[in-house]
C-alpha cells in the first residue's frame, strides 16, 4: 500500500533539519571564520552563509525524500563551508579572475586551516563545482551537495530562501 506522509509529519522533518544545520553552524562559528560569511552576497539577496545553510537543507531533504541514508553531519558542515572561500565575488577588487574553477580550492584551504575536516567533507568542498572541475565527487553526500548547490543557485536568484539568518 502507498504510503502518504502527513502534514504534520512533513512539518517535523524539516523542522528537525532546520535544527540541525543550525546546531552545526553553532559549533562552526566557534571556532572559525564562517560568521564573515554571512558579510557576503552570493545570489539575489542571499548572504554565502544563507546559501550554504539552503544547500545543507535541500541535501537532507533530497536524501529523506529519497529514502537514502547519509551522514547528516558530514553533510551539513561540508555544505556550510562548501563556498568558504571569504570574499566578495561581486567586488572585481577582491574577486579571483577564476573565481568559478578556483574557489573550491580556496574554500578548502580556508576550511583546513579553521577546522578539523574529514575526508568526506574534503570531498564535499572540492568538487562541489563539478562538471565545471575536472574530478567528480567521490561520496554520495558530495554528489549531493553538487546538485543541491546547483538548484539553490537557481532557486535563490528567483528569491527562494530556506533557511534565514
Ligand atoms: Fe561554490
Ligand atoms: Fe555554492
């Protein structure tokens, strides 16, 4: 028999993600850089840091929808730090000239230099930007954030906005 989740039940999940990211972006504001990232726009009225809570979000509830287990925690610090590249990519001043293919590296060494990462949240970071970087995503939880990042950004210049801070 098919199975219909209720209203309620919907409300719940993403109350329950909503918490979660919000729990881990506490702990990452305590001890790194990640609170500059809400200083910053990424796309239409959408600070990075909302970008990435909205990335984090989407993850999850892709995952629940599917059905498919993943590591909630990797997911969402991974998805938080995914643009932590700490600059204004509007400003042309303080932009990388590849901004684009390069700042999946640069989020990485930031991240590495604040936090403690595991590989998987590497994994996440560097190759969010794929097709547009050569090596592909190696988990499933950096597969998803690939895709995610890429609806959010679309989503987000159209003025949807999950998670707001
Ligand atoms: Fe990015
Ligand atoms: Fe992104």
């Amino acid at each position: 028999m098919k199975q219909t989740m209720t209203r309620s039940a919907r409300c719940d999940i993403r109350t329950e993600v909503r918490k979660a990211i919000c729990r881990q972006a506490k702990k990452l504001e305590q001890s790194g850089r990640i609170d500059i990232t809400k200083t910053f726009s990424q796309h239409g009225d959408c600070s990075v840091f909302e970008h990435c809570a909205n990335v984090a979000y989407v993850s999850c509830m892709l995952f629940r929808q599917m059905g498919i287990e993943a590591d909630w925690d990797e997911l969402i610090r991974g998805s938080l730090l995914h643009d932590y590249f700490l600059y204004d990519w509007h400003n042309r001043k303080t932009c990388h000239p590849a901004h684009a293919v390069y700042h999946p590296t640069l989020a990485l060494h930031n991240a590495k230099r604040d936090y403690q990462l595991t590989v998987k949240e590497e994994d996440i970071i560097l190759h969010h930007m794929f097709p547009l970087t050569v090596l592909p995503p190696k988990s499933k939880e950096a597969w998803m954030v690939c895709l995610a990042d890429k609806l959010c950004a679309m989503t987000e210049t159209f003025g949807k906005v999950w998670v707001r801070k």
